[in-house]
C-alpha cells in the first residue's frame, strides 16, 4: 500500500527535483509487522524517477529508478516466518511513474532472508557470496492478474534461470558431491501462458500473434537450455547429466468447477453458518481431485468401497449426476 507523507529530513541528490512524498508498505505474509519504506516521486533529466529508503531521510536512500527499471537486491532488516528481525532482500522494478498526476506502480520481488539456508550457516554464505541472494519466484498468477506485464514476467524468470546458474556453478565447482539435481519451473509456466496463443485449437487463438507467442516460448526454452547448459560445464567431462520433467503439457482452455454445478443441481449442500463448507446431511455427491464422490444422505465419511443398498444408492446418485450434466 502506497500513500503520502509530509516531509523527508535532508538534501536530496543532484539532478532530482521531488514531486511527491509517501509511504510504501508491504504486508507479511506471515502475519507479522509490514515493512515500510519511504518514496520519491522526482522530476529528472531523464524522465521521471522514484527513489526508496529505509526511512523518509535521503540519508537512508537504497535506490533511486526510472521507469522500466529493475533496483540491485536491497539489503533490509525484517521478520521471518517465526517473528524474528533477520537481514534479508529483495528488488524493485518501477512499472509506471507519472508527475502529473502524480501515479506511481511499483513491483517488488519476494523477501528473503540472507542466512538460514543451510546447516552450518557458513555453507550458505559461502555461496550466497557467488550467487547473490535468491532470485526465486517465477509464478504467471500476477500476470494473468493483470498486476505486471509481459516483459516483468520475462524478467523474473530472467533473474531466475540467472541465480540457479551462479549457484549450481558454485555449488558443482566448489564442494564434493555424488548427486547434485536443480529444479526449474519456468517451462512449465510459459505454457501456462502462451500454450493457447500457439495452438489452433483454443478458442482465442490469434492467427497472427501466434509467431510472437512461438517466439517468446522459445526463449523460455533457450533461458533453460543456458541452465542446462551451465550445469553440464561446472559438471565436469566424466559426470552423467540427466535432463527430465514430470509430466507433459496439452492445451487447456475450460474449466469446470463441477462442485458448483453439484450444488446448482441439489446434489451438494453447504452449511447455513458457513456457505465454504459442505453440509454433509444434505449432499448426495462431491468431487475430490479428481474424482466423483458419491454420498448418503447423513453420512460423515467418504467411503471409496460400498455394498449392498448403500452401493446402489450410490449408481442411482452417480446415474442422476451423468443424466443432468449430459442435460446442461
């Protein structure tokens, strides 16, 4: 949450006139206090500039952006999971800066704690100081919400693929190993994302933005192919590398929230006190997974195995869902 402020104590540096001062806020996801940042919104030379501090003194500055661009790790104290104040990082990148009116959108990068990593500590700092602090999160949940564009996207997992190779470099290069295995997701999300702008199949494919989308996909591709690649060349000649994933990727465009449609039909009932929980006493059936569950009325317990005339309660339940969903 971003909102204004009065003043800053001190000068701040050549070249910036402030526009605006505030106050940026970012929530625990632990539930512990938020950490808090003070902001600049200034005129430049060359465009408009947002400057962050520790605390609304140009004395605590951490990083001064432009549009577009993305801050070093900073540096700042916070809570853990567990409530403790450890030193951790993260970045920033400026998505839109305006004078006039004043707007300012900023994105930052998940907090994480600088020590911890590793038993004795002393392996992790070793590490940390080839690799920098972890570049971690690479989920396409903000873009698909609109909250960061394309090319923010393509960045996080830029930083990424980047900090997964310094640190298997370290780690292959300097410590004895028998097995060593990274993980990436990166492919994974990209189909996520464009698997439908290159398939001829889905219902919003685009003719011609399916070059561009083929093209952004391959890079995810060649961003993984250099992490690949980085591996086998701190690896060494006489290791054996083995690249694998854990499932395929098809087109997908529907979904069907099919305990919706159960409660539509009468066959679910959720509790008066509470409509997120299921009122068992008044549900026939429920899906779980990837399954359809039947249910007895005033039952309490799924039961996968049934006989006699509670199994045929059940076909008679399952027959009536199939005869409604093939009716809809």
């Amino acid at each position: 949450m971003i909102s204004a402020v009065e003043q800053w104590a001190g000068q701040p540096p050549a070249g910036l006139s402030p526009v605006w001062l505030g106050c940026l806020s970012l929530s625990s996801t632990w539930g512990h206090a938020p950490i808090r940042f003070a902001l600049a919104l200034s005129t430049s030379e060359d465009g408009p500039a947002v400057s962050i501090a520790n605390d609304p003194d140009w004395g605590s500055l951490l990083t001064t952006l432009l549009r577009g661009e993305w801050s070093d790790p900073v540096e700042i104290p916070a809570a853990d999971r567990r409530g403790k104040v450890r030193r951790c990082a993260l970045r920033f990148k400026a998505l839109a800066l305006e004078t006039d009116p004043v707007s300012v959108q900023l994105f930052n990068t998940p907090v994480h704690e600088l020590s911890g990593h590793s038993l004795p500590d002393s392996l992790w700092q070793k590490h940390r100081r080839a690799a920098g602090p972890i570049e971690e999160q690479t989920d396409p949940s903000l873009l698909f919400s609109g909250a960061i564009d394309v090319a923010t996207h393509v960045d996080r997992c830029q930083l990424n693929t980047d900090w997964l190779c310094r640190i298997s470099q370290s780690v292959l290069r300097d410590e004895p190993w028998d097995l060593f295995m990274v993980h990436t997701h990166i492919v994974d999300w990209a189909h996520h994302v464009l698997h439908g702008a290159i398939d001829s199949r889905h219902p919003r494919f685009e003719p011609d933005r399916a070059d561009q989308a083929d093209a952004l996909l391959r890079h995810f591709y060649a961003m993984t192919d250099r992490l690949v690649a980085s591996v086998i060349d701190a690896a060494g000649d006489d290791a054996n590398i083995i690249v694998m994933g854990d499932h395929g990727q098809d087109l997908h465009h529907t979904t069907v929230r099919f305990n919706h449609w159960l409660a539509g039909t009468g066959y679910l009932a959720f509790r008066d006190d509470d409509p997120t929980a299921i009122d068992w006493t008044r549900t026939l059936a429920c899906t779980l997974g990837n399954s359809v569950v039947p249910q007895s009325r005033g039952a309490r317990t799924h039961r996968y195995r049934r006989s006699g005339p509670r199994r045929c309660a059940d076909r008679r339940a399952l027959r009536g869902i199939a005869r409604h969903f093939r009716s809809a």
